[in-house]
C-alpha cells in the first residue's frame, strides 16, 4: 500500500523497542510512520518507517514534525539514567506537548507507567520527571489518551522473557520477599492493539493497563518453573536485602533488575485489572511461555 493519502503518526522514540516494535506492526498498514529518535533500527526499514534523527532532550523544532500528524505516539523515556538525563527529555516532551497544542494535532497517545509507592513518585527521577510530562499532556486541552501498562511480556522482553532464561540456566530464582504481592502481565501486541484503537477514539484520560489474570508474583515464578519442567528453587531474600543486591548488580553495569523496580514489586501496586478496551480478549500467558522457551533451548543448540 501507498504511503498516499494516509494519515501520518508521529512516533516518538523509535519503533525499536519492546513496544515500538509492536506499534509498528499494528500502525504501520494504516499510518505513514514518522520516527524521531537517536539511532537507526532496522524494524522501521523492514516497516518502510521514515526516521528523523534527533536527540529528544535536545533543542528540536517539533513544529514541521507535528503540522501534518494525524497522530502523535509517545513512548520515550529512561529505565535507569542521571537526573540531568531525565530532566532533559522532559524538557524535550514538554516542548513537543506546547508544539502539538498550537498545531491542534487531532489525537495525542501517550505511554506511562501505573502508579507506584508514594516516597519513589515523590523522590525518583524516573517518576518525577515523568509524572510532570503526564499531567502537561492531561492539561494541554488536547485530545488525549494515556495508557499505563503493567508488566510486559512478549519476544525480547525484560523480565518474563530473563527470567525464563535465568532458570534454564541456574535452576533458581531469586525470590523478593515473600512472594505474595501480584502481577497482572499484559502482552505487548495487547498494548499495540489498544493504542491503535484509541487512536481513532475520542474520550480522553488515562487508563491502567493489565492483563487477563492476576497473579500472586511467586505463583507466576512456579509457573515458569513448571512450564520448563523443572521443580521450582528459590534463593530468598528480604525485601530490603533484594533492594541492596539489585543495587549491586546496577552498580557492576546490568541491566536485569534496578532497586526502584523491586521496591515497586513488591508494594503490591502492580496486580491491575484486565484493560477493557480492546476488540478481541486478552492474551494469555502460556502460548508466550511455551514460544519462548521454544526460542531459549533453539538458540542454545
């Protein structure tokens, strides 16, 4: 199909992450896609993807990028960065916000993160910073929609998918706690389908997005236990011992698992109810487990 005559989505920050690969694959048959991140992703070739190079947190004129967008996505932000890195795409976002409210873009989607513990919304860069760009859009008398997906799964994912893995190879876990705190995972294509529908909607806000069961946390880790046939074995740590061994890690250069992340596990915060918005049900967890147990044991041959 022709990139003539259809409406174009301005993606902000990429189509090669976890949900920027799925985005595409749900908009890219219906968008002319305009990306505008740092680096070259081969997943915007393959989706014939226009890709604009910039820093976000830096001076962008958003003006030309938003004058003809029907759409505009974004999906920008930091897992684990420096105060002055945070700051400074917030200060990108808020820009593109202000640009897209002169231009009267027709809908603007936003991806946040759900609610967490008080003293981490109130201290935590990540949070803090992120929050700001939140309430700009919910202020900006744009039509809006923020949605705010729990814990993802899907192909290169960063938990299910490392956990996984982690038990293939050492036969254990670590357990956080005593477990009992819930998760509601929700699959990525799920969270792709439900910004492309509200792409054509109009109520505005922000909604929660979880998955189809919730899950006590150590119910789901025996689950992954079992779907690789192993008997499950944990190594358990307290909270606060989980916070100081993910600092740990952080402070050698992994990625797996930052101490903010345990702290928000374990509150207890992030067992959200299923979203309720799409046009077909929810996705399940177990065809994603077995595909990408599949995956693990091909690749280790």
């Amino acid at each position: 199909m022709s990139d003539r005559g259809r409406p174009t989505l301005l993606l902000v920050g990429g189509g090669g992450g976890l949900i920027g690969r799925s985005a595409l694959v749900e908009f890219a048959e219906h968008y002319r896609v305009l990306s505008v991140h740092r680096h070259h992703v081969s997943s915007e070739v393959a989706g014939r993807v226009e890709w604009f190079p910039a820093d976000l947190g830096g001076r962008i004129d958003w003006e030309p990028l938003v004058r003809d967008a029907r759409v505009v996505l974004t999906l920008a932000w930091y897992r684990w960065e420096s105060e002055p890195r945070f700051r400074g795409l917030r200060d990108g976002l808020l820009r593109l916000v202000a640009a897209a409210k002169k231009a009267q873009v027709p809908r603007f989607l936003h991806v946040s993160v759900p609610a967490a513990p008080a003293e981490l919304e109130g201290t935590l860069p990540y949070l803090r910073y992120r929050r700001e760009v939140d309430q700009a859009i919910t202020d900006s008398g744009l039509s809006y929609r923020i949605l705010r997906p729990t814990m993802l799964f899907g192909p290169g994912d960063r938990l299910l998918g490392v956990l996984l893995r982690l038990i293939e190879r050492y036969g254990r876990l670590p357990m956080f706690g005593d477990g009992r705190y819930h998760v509601s995972p929700v699959a990525v294509e799920d969270l792709a389908l439900a910004l492309r529908l509200e792409a054509t909607r109009e109520g505005v806000g922000t909604a929660d997005v979880g998955g189809p069961v919730r899950y006590r946390y150590h119910d789901l880790t025996d689950q992954l236990f079992a779907a690789l046939g192993k008997r499950p074995r944990y190594v358990r740590l307290k909270p606060r011992s989980s916070a100081r061994l993910a600092a740990l890690l952080t402070a050698f250069g992994s990625q797996l698992l930052y101490p903010y992340e345990v702290h928000w596990l374990v509150s207890d915060l992030l067992g959200l109810p299923p979203y309720q918005g799409l046009d077909r049900p929810l996705q399940r967890l177990e065809p994603y487990l077995a595909e990408e147990i599949a995956r693990i044991r091909a690749s280790s041959r």
